[in-house]
C-alpha cells in the first residue's frame, strides 16, 4: 500500500500536515486549497525536482517562493 505525505514552507514558516493523501495529485490539490485559505492567490509550480535523487520526493516550487514537498511512502 502506498500513501504520500505533505510538508510546506509557506511565508519563511514551516508547515507540517498531519494528513496522509491517496495519490500525489490530491497531496498537489490539497496543497493549492491551503494556500487559497491562507489568502495567497495565483500560486503556480514554477519548478519541481526530486531531492536527494529520489523520484518518490519531489520538492515543488511555485512562483511566489513558497514551496512544498511531497513523498510518497509504501506499508
């Protein structure tokens, strides 16, 4: 069983959900929905890559400098 886990620096602070999602697109779309809570607006991936060389934890980096990470996690 696979699931994937979310963590973001949004405005220099670190946040940490204590959620696990699905699929790595509902963690994205989860992403987005907090962010337009938080009122930050018009928010686009500007650049994405794995870190430390593991396809399975992709950092993204979306235009405003705020940025989120999303691994995914097997049982």
């Amino acid at each position: 069983m696979k699931y994937y886990t979310l963590d973001a620096v949004v405005n220099n602070d670190h946040v940490r959900f204590n959620k696990y999602f699905c699929t790595r697109n509902e963690a994205i779309a989860y992403m987005f929905d907090y962010l337009n809570g938080k009122y930050i607006y018009g928010s686009e991936v500007e650049e994405e890559y794995p870190l430390s060389g593991d396809k399975h934890n992709i950092e993204y980096v979306l235009t405003n400098n705020n940025r989120f990470n999303v691994q995914r996690h097997c049982l």
